[in-house]
C-alpha cells in the first residue's frame, strides 16, 4: 500500500516539474510584463532597468526558473505585487473556506444523486425513472449563478433563515454557524453534481444489474436488497468513484461563480482578482496549488479503487 | 424413479414483448437422482426454459403453463415465494464462471450468503461451512482459498466453486446451463466429475443444458432435444443415439465431427436454426428437413408435441423415416492430395516468444511469460496442420507472431523461402497479401458501421487493387463463394447470424487471394450444425484454391476432420506432432492421451469403457513453469528424471511424426 502510493508519487514528479516550467513561463507568454505593472506607465528607462534587475530578470531564462523553482521548492512563492504579502500566506488562508465548500457541495451531490440513481435504475423506464432523470437533467442544466441568488432570495431576503452573504466560519469550530454559512453555496453547488452523480451511477447501476453475478446471487435465493447492496452497489461504486473525485478536483480549484454570487472568501475568487491585476506572482502560485490538489485528488481516487477492486495489485 | 417428481413442467410457453416466441409448449418431468439433458442450438429456447423454472426471468417475459417445483407453482408464485424456493429447493449453475462471480467480493462469502440468507446458516459459522463446501469440490488449500477473490481462481476452480454454491443449500433440482463450454477439456473433465459426484452424494436431480452431444453421452440419462421454441424429441439417451426418431436429431448427430468416427465428409444441415421472432409456419424444422422440406403436411401443419409424461417420443408426422436423414445428402468430395514433396510454404524454426512481466517502483521487468518457447512448423501448399492446445498453451501467439502481429523474441519464420523477420514495413505488409488471418469471434471482428460488401473489399482497398482485381463484381464473386447471397451485399454485419459472419470473414482473408490461412478457433464460437458448414467450406475453398491453412483450435474433434497433420502444444511448447490418423489411432505423448480421453464422446455405448484419465490440477502458470518436462506434475507417468530435464522433440522410428518424450518413444 505504501509501495504503491509512493510509487503514484514518484509518477507525479515529471508532470510537476513539465507543468512548474510552464507555470513559471507565463509570465513571458501574458502581454504586458510585470515590470511594466509594477513600475506604471509613466516610468523612465532608469526605474524600469532598477525593477528588472531587483526583480532578477536580467538574468537567463534557465538560472531564472532554477531559482524560482528553487524558491517554490521552500515555500517561497514570492510576494503579490498587489498586496505586498506572501503569495503562499494568501493562498493558504483561502485553503479551508474553498475545501469546506467542496466537501459540503460533494456530500449534497451524494445525498441527494445516490437515492436519485438508485430509484431510477431498479426500474428504468419507470415513471419514476423519467420523472428522476428529468430531474436530473434540470439539476445539470440550471445555471449555478441564477439558482444561487432565487436560493437568497427565498430563504435570505424572504425568508431570513440564512445569511445573504456567506462568510468563512470553520466547521470544527462552530458547527452551527459554519453550517448557516454554508447551506446555500453548498446546495447550489450540490444540486448541479447531484445531477452529475445521478446520472453517472444510474448509469453504471444499470449496468451491473444486467451482469451475470447478479443473476447468480438472485438464483441463490437472495433478498432484492442485498442483490443490490451487496453485490451491485459495489461494483458500480467503481466508476462512480471516478466521477466524485473528478469533481471535488474541480471544487478544490475554487468555484468562481458560486463564490461570487455569495461573496464566498473561495480561492476561485483570489484568481480571479489575481488576474484581474495582473498579480503574477499570486496567479503563479494559485496554479501551481490547484493543480497540487488535483494531483492529490487524483492519487485519493487511485488509492479508494485499489482498495474496493482486490483486482488492483498494490505491488 | 417411481416417486413424484422433482420438477414437473407442462405446457410451458414463453413470450418476450409480446411476439418473440421463445419457448412454446414445453412438457417434461425430472426425478431424483436423474440427469435429463437439455441439447439445442442457440435460440432453441433451452435457456429461457431454465430461467423459468426458477423464476428468474425479466418482467417482459409473459410465461404461462405450469412449472410445479417444491410444492410450488412457479408460473404464479409471488416474488418472496421463489426468493425463498431459489438456493433450498433449485441450484444453478451457469456458463462462463468468470462472470458468474462477483469479482469483488471473496469467494466463500459468495458460496454461503445463499444459506445465510435463508437462515440455514449463521454468518459466525460460514467461513467453516464455506471451506467444508470448498473440499468437497475438490479446491486444494480451501482454508487459504476461501477469503480469496474469484480472478485468484482458475477457470476450473472458478467452475467448482459455483457447483459448491449451487449445492450449498442441497437443493433438489440443480440446472445446469452448459457449464463446461466456457472451459478446456481437461478441466471439463474434472468439473462434470465433481458434479456427478456431487449428485450421487446429494441425491439431487440435474437438468444439464449443452449445445455439446458429446457431454449429453456421458452424463445424461434422458435427453430432451429442443428445436425453435419446442422439445421435439425425448427419450433415454442409448435410444437418442442409437435410433433418433426426429429428423433434427439425426441431422444433429450426423453433423457433429468426432474424434472416434470414419473420416467422411460431415453432412450439414442446410440453412440457418429459426430466429425466435420468425418462425417458419408448420413443422419448425421444415424447412432444413430432408424427410419434410417437400412434404405439405410439415409446410402446413406443426406435428402434435410429445405426449405429457411420454418417455421417449418426437414431434414429427414421419418419425419412422428420420433414419433416412442419416444417408449423406451431398456426394462426399475427395481432398486433393497434398504434394508432400512441394517445398514448404511455411518454415517456423525455433520460434519464441516472451512477454515481460513489470513490477516494482520504476516498473522494472522481473520476470518473462515465455508465451511460445521454440516451436518448428512446416506447412506445404495445400496442407492443413491442426495447431491443438487448451488456452493459455501459446497456439494463438504462435499464429499471431507468424503474421508478424507480434515480434517474436527468437527464431525464423520463412514464408515461401523468405524470412520475415526483418523485412521493413512495407514488404512485410506486400507479403501480408499471401497470408491472412480469421478470428474466432464473428462478432467482434467485423466493423459493424461498414458493410458486409465495404467489409470484404477493404483489403483490397488497403493494397490499392480494388480495380485492378474486378471491382464490384470481384467481390460478389466472394460472396458467391462463400456461399452468400449477393444481394445481402449492402447489408451491416448486425443482419447477419453467426455462421454467416464467419463466412463474411472468410470472403475478407480470401480477396487479396492468399496461399496461407491461419485461422484462430474459426468455429468455436458456432451452433453445431453451423460449424459443419463452416468447415465444409473451409475443405471445399481448400480443395479448390490450393490453400494452406494453420487451423488454430481447442476442439480435436473439429481439428481430426480438417487436419492432415497436428501438432499438439503444452506450455509454449509442441509435445507431439503426427499425421492425423497416427495421432488420434495412437497417441504417444502422456498429454495428448489426456487429452484425447478427456473430449467426450457423443455415444452414451462408449461411457465408462473408454479408461477416462482426468488430469490432476490446472495447466501451470506460463509465468512460472515447472522444471524439465512442464507437463511432469500433471504426468501419469512421470519418473524422476521428468522434473530435470525438458525432453527434446524427437522423430519416432517408422513415422513421418515427432514427440517430446522419451517415455513415450519407449513405449511406442
């Protein structure tokens, strides 16, 4: 098991470094360079000369990376042009707020997809089914920004249950609290993969319920509902798993505009501001985390498949 | 067999949305003890029929009559009902164990849920009763096997493990449903052993449904012969082969190749078995029927089935002439003799080749599956030499590295006097035009967006002589040759059955007209009367092409028939190789006796008499072969010196043959 995760990891290392090159070099890719955004556009020759050799970007390209990844390597990500703090302080302090979303969108998206799938897929074709699966495609269709403010509009403006704006409050620390903050970004963002989720296992559900292993626990004698939880669920778990980690990557990215209807603290909304002013640094090093934490995701999926599939060797 | 019956089925008829009609007035009694075969062809409706009797068919299918099962009526019953009759009063048993299993979930828990379902166990004591069940199907280790995991089985233990679940509750009834073709033939032997064992033990009555007449002959003691939806004979099993009352089962007999009969021509059954959705009107078997195609009485009115109850009997209006289906119906063809001093067209010569196994943190190789170990071959024009092995012995690599499908790791392979190891590209794909390869499956090999004219043309689109070699009209000329219809041209393979597809598979490697043909199980996956068409037209394209085929395949009855010499392979090696007649009149090699005694044949007379030797455990990893000789831990006959040395391939004294060991040359 071990063997096996360091061996994903050691996997990892060349696309990390592939994607750090071309992380570091968008800065010479994006019109306009830093130097002109720090310096303004009235500067003389003298000052911009003065910042590009404080900036070290005199130097060649290949001892420029190297120090930079150098940088990165430590923990230096460098400061944000537009704040003058460490690009990595920023960053980290929208971490919690963007995974406490995700999971919370994640677990409404199980809640409400996993039942959703189930009823459909024992009887497809069903009224039941047609009725679910239009629900779904409601739930998929529906843009997140336009559910999101009729969900203020009901439950804050109208109803006053929940707060308008959704502020950072950890889970750990005040449940309650954390939880009213979070209800309506979550549940906008959970009714869209609910639908995702719903599909996708309804999908594999039907599947596996034509597969002859389930022909074979039925002839023993077994209970519908153990045919299923038992045997079906597990291996239609398989690719459904797929799909689940695929989308807490993208939620663990920030969710642009969920954080912006409820002006979430989201790390979608940091990139964004990032680029909006060309803060390079800050837009460096908010890639460069995302794709860390898809790369984490990804590895979690690989290891939750080798534990259900005995088929997958760890060795 | 003078008590009540175990299942007890009258006038059962089945209809899927509606207008398919798969099974149409069925009757049959099975008792204690009995073994009653079930033999059809695909669509006969044998299956459908297991499937109802215990209740396991989908809600579209509309099912009315009687199956009375345990004191209960299956055709009526509610669903909690048959939950409970399935596992304490019918077991099954279905074909292919590596989808039986659920590949997630160990081994005994899937034998012992059943009973813990029905409260016959507790789950506390399952693992014991689960390795006690395990035992007594013959797994060796069941205490480490039972938390093992179904892709650490082999296909044989795979196979006794499902006969322990089925058994698990010791039912009454065990349904079989062809539970051996999905295995070799050795492990064919022993999985019918454990199960007739089983049910000698256990008293339970078995309805075994096979498409092979070879298995009925050994293990059945009555036979119920099914034909478009009906049973259209039934009797005890000496009388089905010794007298067929209906002309279907004649047919059937006499279409069938054997490793024990005379070498004649096999007699096909003209056309295609009916399709369940368009049954012809009359007699189902009409028009295929030599006694009845001409007949109005068969083309009008459908014969009345088998009395309810009757113990031998069939559904014909003329069952007195069904004999007459035996005389052949077209003349047999002489094979054109084969110029043994024609120089060869084939030279294979010390072929090997390995596949690296990789593991570990940088996914090093540590270690080699040495999948063909150096095999010699010869094939001259003209001649098919049958390449005979049980899966995983290396003959589909052989086939595939002779193509240059895959690289072989050593040794020549000269096509027409030119080696083609290290030809380019280019050349190499010249040379493909002369020798071409037919799969096994029909279904999976044919594009289906193409059509079956776009199919056949394509190689000659490919090599950019389409027009060159007569266009349009070339190609319906395959057609014709192959024996289809011109005007099914423009048609997709999804309307074609399977014999026709193979067919359509034949045309596609004949139209850059080759002089080699290797062709992989190019029968295996075909009805039995379909197969002897098949090979009927393979030996008539032969005749008169002068082609040469490596005829790739598992089955040594098919391969006795269209062979003139075969080479037996164990383990990516080739044990025994022989002119067919020598081969099959005396085999020398210990694995090639096995083998040959383990293949069931179709005469129930010859059951018991034959000194069955049923080889001991599974063929080995190829990963990790045994020492010396790698058949030694299965060898009847193996001495200490078998596990030391591998025996070379040896030319026998007074013979134009060759065997790997010195045992048998001894002997000989």
């Amino acid at each position: 098991m071990t063997g096996f995760i360091l061996r994903r990891l050691a996997q990892l290392l060349p696309v990390l470094l592939i994607a750090s090159l071309g992380i570091w070099a968008m800065i010479y890719a994006v019109p306009g360079s830093p130097v002109a955004v720090i310096v303004g556009e009235n500067a003389t020759p003298e000052q911009i000369r003065e910042v590009t050799v404080r900036l070290g970007l005199d130097r060649p390209l290949i001892v420029q990376y190297g120090a930079w990844l150098w940088a990165a390597l430590h923990g230096d990500l460098g400061l944000s042009i537009q704040s003058r703090e460490p690009v990595l302080a920023l960053i980290l302090g929208r971490l919690p707020p963007t995974l406490q979303l995700g999971l919370a969108a994640i677990l409404v998206g199980l809640v409400v997809g996993i039942p959703v799938a189930l009823a459909s897929a024992l009887r497809p074709g069903s009224w039941l089914d047609r009725v679910l699966s239009g629900w779904s495609a409601l739930a998929l269709g529906v843009p997140t920004f336009w559910l999101g403010i009729l969900l203020i509009l009901l439950f804050a403006v109208e109803l006053h249950w929940l707060p308008s704006a959704s502020s950072y409050v950890p889970f750990t620390e005040a449940p309650l609290a954390a939880l009213r903050n979070i209800a309506l970004p979550a549940v906008t963002l959970g009714l869209y993969v609910s639908g995702i989720f719903a599909r996708f296992l309804r999908a594999a559900l039907i599947g596996e319920l034509r597969a002859d292993y389930v022909r074979t626990a039925r002839s023993k004698g077994l209970r519908e509902r153990d045919v299923v939880g038992g045997h079906v669920m597990r291996n239609a778990m398989l690719p459904f798993v797929t799909i689940v980690g695929l989308m807490l990557a993208s939620f663990v990215g920030g969710t642009v505009v969920t954080e912006a209807v409820f002006t979430y603290p989201g790390l979608g909304r940091l990139l964004i501001q990032a680029i909006g002013t060309r803060d390079y640094p800050l837009i460096q090093g908010c890639i460069l985390l995302v794709l860390l934490l898809y790369m984490g995701v990804n590895l979690m999926v690989d290891v939750l498949y080798a534990y259900i599939d005995p088929r997958i060797d760890f060795g | 067999m003078t008590d009540a019956p175990v299942v007890s089925v009258r006038g059962l008829d089945i209809t899927f949305a509606g207008r398919i009609h798969a099974v149409r007035g069925v009757d049959f009694d099975v008792f204690a003890g009995e073994v009653l075969g079930i033999v059809g062809e695909s669509g006969s409706g044998k299956s459908v029929t297991a499937l109802a009797l215990s209740g396991l068919l989908p809600p579209v299918a509309r099912v009315t009559g009687s199956v009375r099962l345990g004191g209960i009526e299956v055709t009526s019953a509610d669903a909690e009902t048959l939950r409970q009759m399935r596992g304490r009063d019918v077991g099954m048993i279905f074909q292919d164990p590596a989808t039986t299993l659920n590949p997630l979930l160990p081994v005994g828990r899937q034998i012992t849920e059943g009973q813990i379902a029905h409260g016959t166990l507790r789950a506390g004591d399952a693992e014991a009763r689960a390795v006690a069940l395990l035992r007594e199907v013959d797994i060796p280790d069941p205490e480490g096997r039972v938390r093992q995991y179904p892709h650490q089985f082999s296909g044989g233990m795979r196979q006794r493990a499902v006969i322990a679940m089925a058994m698990a509750g010791r039912p009454r009834l065990i349904i079989a449903d062809e539970p051996t073709t999905a295995l070799d033939v050795t492990v064919q032997a022993q999985v019918l052993a454990v199960l007739a064992r089983r049910r000698e033990e256990t008293g339970a009555a078995v309805i075994l449904i096979t498409h092979d007449l070879g298995v009925v002959a050994e293990t059945a003691h009555r036979v119920a012969v099914m034909y478009g939806g009906r049973i259209v004979e039934t009797g005890p099993v000496e009388e089905i082969f010794r007298r067929p009352r209906h002309p279907y089962t004649a047919a059937l007999l006499r279409s069938l190749p054997r490793i024990d009969g005379e070498d004649a021509r096999l007699i096909q059954i003209e056309g295609q078995p009916p399709t369940p959705g368009a049954l012809p009107a009359g007699c189902v078997f009409h028009p295929r029927c030599p006694v009845g195609r001409a007949r109005a009485q068969c083309r009008e009115t459908e014969p009345p089935p088998v009395p309810p109850g009757a113990l031998v009997g069939a559904a014909c209006h003329f069952p007195d002439e069904a004999g007459d289906a035996l005389a052949p119906t077209v003349a047999a063809k002489a094979a054109a003799p084969v110029a043994s001093a024609a120089p060869p067209l084939l030279e294979v010569s010390n072929l090997h080749v390995a596949f690296p196994i990789r593991g570990g943190l940088l996914r090093r190789q540590i270690g080699t599956v040495r999948a063909v170990a150096g095999v010699n071959l010869t094939l001259r024009p003209g001649e098919t030499l049958g390449l005979v092995g049980e899966s995983g012995c290396g003959k589909t690599t052989t086939g595939r590295a002779i193509m240059g499908l895959i690289r072989p790791s050593a040794g020549s392979v000269r096509f027409d006097g030119q080696e083609i190891g290290g030809l380019r590209p280019k050349e190499m794909r010249r040379l493909r035009r002369h020798m071409q390869y037919i799969f096994q499956d029909p279904y999976s090999s044919l594009n289906p967006l193409l059509t079956a004219g776009q199919i056949v043309a394509e190689p000659l689109r490919i090599h950019g002589v389409f027009e060159t070699m007569g266009g349009d009209a070339y190609v319906r000329g395959l057609f014709d040759r192959v024996g289809l219809s011109a005007g099914m041209i423009a048609r997709t393979p999804r309307d074609f059955s399977g014999g026709q597809r193979q067919r359509i598979g034949i045309a596609r490697a004949l139209a850059l007209q080759p002089r080699l043909l290797i062709l992989d199980e190019p029968v295996a996956a075909l009805d039995v009367s379909i197969q002897a068409q098949i090979v009927t037209l393979l030996q008539d394209l032969q005749r008169d092409l002068g082609l040469a085929y490596l005829f790739i395949a598992h089955d040594l009855a098919v391969v006795r028939h269209i062979s003139d010499r075969v080479a037996v392979m164990y383990l990516g090696r080739i044990v025994e190789t022989r002119q067919k007649g020598a081969l099959y009149r005396q085999p020398l090699h210990p694995y090639t006796q096995s083998l040959l005694s383990a293949v069931p044949v179709p005469d129930p007379a010859a059951r018991g008499g034959r000194g069955r030797i049923v080889l001991e455990g599974d063929p080995p990893n190829p990963a990790r072969p045994p020492s010396g000789c790698a058949f030694h831990p299965r060898c009847r006959q193996a001495v200490a010196a078998c596990s030391a040395e591998a025996p070379a391939l040896l030319a026998i004294a007074g013979e134009a043959g060759m065997v790997a060991c010195p045992l048998a040359e001894a002997g000989a």
